[in-house]
C-alpha cells in the first residue's frame, strides 16, 4: 500500500486506503518546541526535549476522549443558497490515565494557559501542525485546562481525570502532518519522562549570619516512598528576592524530611525554588516548586 498524500492530487490514489487512527495519547508542549522532520523521526531528539529542556510532557495514556468541535455556521442568503460562516476550531475532552498525586501537578500546570498539542494514534503514528513552509513540525495551539470529576464514577477512576483541549486555529488542521517514526511513541515516550516527586513545605526559621536560613521539607515519590537523600545540588532555585539565594548544604532527617539551608536571608524576603535532580544534562527526578517567605 503507498503513502498516502494529502493535498488536491493529478489523480487519484486507489490503492491508499490508511484512514488515520483513534488517538492514544496526547502529548504537550512548549509553544516554541518545533521540530525538523528528521527531529520528529529521531527518539533521541524527543529524550532531549523531555528531559534536558523540559518542555514536552506526556501522560501515561488516554483512557477515552470525545470531539467537541461544533458544527460550522451556516447561513441562508436572500436566495435561500447556503453558505458557510465560519469553520470551528476544534475542541476535545481527553480522559487519561494518572495517579492522584501527578494529576494535581498537572491540575496545578494547566489552568487554561497555551500549549501545543499533538496526537499519538493507534497506529504508532504522530499528527500535528506543520507550517506552510513543510520545514516545520509542532502541535497545534491549544487553551488547556486539566479538571478532575472529585468523586469517583462507578464505572472506576479512568474517567476522573480530564484534559480539555480548546484549540486556537482552524487553519492548523489544513496543515496537519501524521508521520509514522518507526519506534512506538507510547512506549517510548512516557518512559523518558522524569521521575516526579511531591513536594510539602514543613517550617522555616531566619537565621542571623553565620548562622544560615532554613527551609525544612517533606519529599517523597509521586504517590510512594520517602526520598531519604536529598543534596544541595538538587536544589533548583528559580526566583528569590534574597541577596544570595545559594544553598550552602542539606540536611538529610528521617522520613523524608530534609532541611535546605540558605546562605543569605532575612524576614520578608522570599524564595521559589524545587527539587530537580540531574544526571549530566539528564533531569532524572524533579518536583513542583514551592514559594517561601521567611517570616522568623
């Protein structure tokens, strides 16, 4: 069977008859995360964006999901002719399969922000938008929100959380790309995501130089054991009003308590830091971030 072409052709193509599959999985990215064909074809380009730039996230699977596009508007001129308004874009609700602790970081990530978004089908195959130029490979432009029902419905837990897809262009969809990579996305894919962590603030105590300033955690796996050792290093600092936001050392307590010790604070200043744990350029474990204000 030959490839099939998308496009208004000299011909016919009989002999293609590959109709594009139900979707798998969603995977979501940074709206600047665009790909090379080579790129979307090369695992090891994926792994890069995954976990050296953070900037794909995959769930686990998509259990169901619904199109929610709305009809076209049409409208009957003075000649009762119809015509065609508007085109929709479309929209769906992707119903996927996570634990509780991961989907609160993501209830907590997707609050109707913009994203990218494509589709893993059935077939192993990948869809997006691909620019006018056919260079360019990405998602199609997305407002995402991730919503959980609360209570669990009879028929079990796959259908309590949901992503609902609210996507920005038509016109995206004229341009869709399905390439086949030749490895299987869901299997790949989600296994290259880092290990998550949940991450609870305990106390906080300001300490007069040399004395250092304390933030004392609790760090465990998503869901799991107690993570007993925690170093300096893991300490990813994002924004902080301290005068010197370095970590100068961690104490390791029981239980997956940990004391992260800062060099340079006083009260009224503030840090927003998490835990990212890396390996070479690899992020192998990482944790929401937390905000803290030293107040003692």
């Amino acid at each position: 069977m030959k490839a099939c072409t998308i496009g208004l052709p000299g011909g016919i193509q009989l002999d293609c008859l590959a109709y594009p599959q139900p979707v798998d999985g969603i995977i979501l990215t940074d709206n600047d995360v665009s790909f090379t064909k080579a790129e979307i074809l090369s695992l090891a380009s994926w792994k890069t964006e995954i976990q050296d730039n953070l900037s794909v996230w995959i769930p686990a699977s998509v259990e169901n999901y619904e199109p929610t596009t709305p009809d076209p508007q049409v409208a009957t001129t003075g000649s009762l002719r119809q015509t065609l308004n508007r085109k929709a874009p479309p929209s769906g609700n992707f119903f996927v399969r996570s634990n509780v602790c991961d989907f609160n970081e993501v209830m907590r990530a997707l609050k109707g922000g913009t994203a990218r978004v494509m589709f893993i089908h059935a077939d192993g195959a990948i869809s997006g938008y691909k620019d006018r130029n056919g260079t360019a490979y990405k998602g199609f432009k997305a407002e995402a929100h991730a919503i959980t029902s609360g209570i669990v419905p009879q028929e079990g837990g796959e259908s309590m959380y949901k992503i609902m897809l609210s996507f920005f262009n038509y016109f995206e969809f004229e341009q869709v790309f399905n390439i086949s990579p030749g490895w299987s996305p869901m299997a790949e894919l989600p296994n290259a995501m880092p290990e998550s962590y949940t991450m609870e603030f305990v106390s906080e105590t300001v300490g007069a130089a040399p004395v250092t300033s304390d933030v004392v955690i609790q760090l465990n796996e998503a869901c799991g054991d107690a993570v007993t050792v925690l170093a300096a290093a893991d300490i990813n600092v994002i924004d902080s009003s301290l005068n010197d936001d370095t970590v100068s050392g961690v104490t390791n307590g029981v239980g997956g308590l940990h004391t992260v010790e800062f060099t340079d604070a006083v009260a009224g200043q503030w840090v927003y830091f998490q835990v990212k744990k890396v390996t070479g350029s690899t992020v192998t474990q990482i944790g929401p971030p937390i905000h803290v204000e030293f107040t003692a």
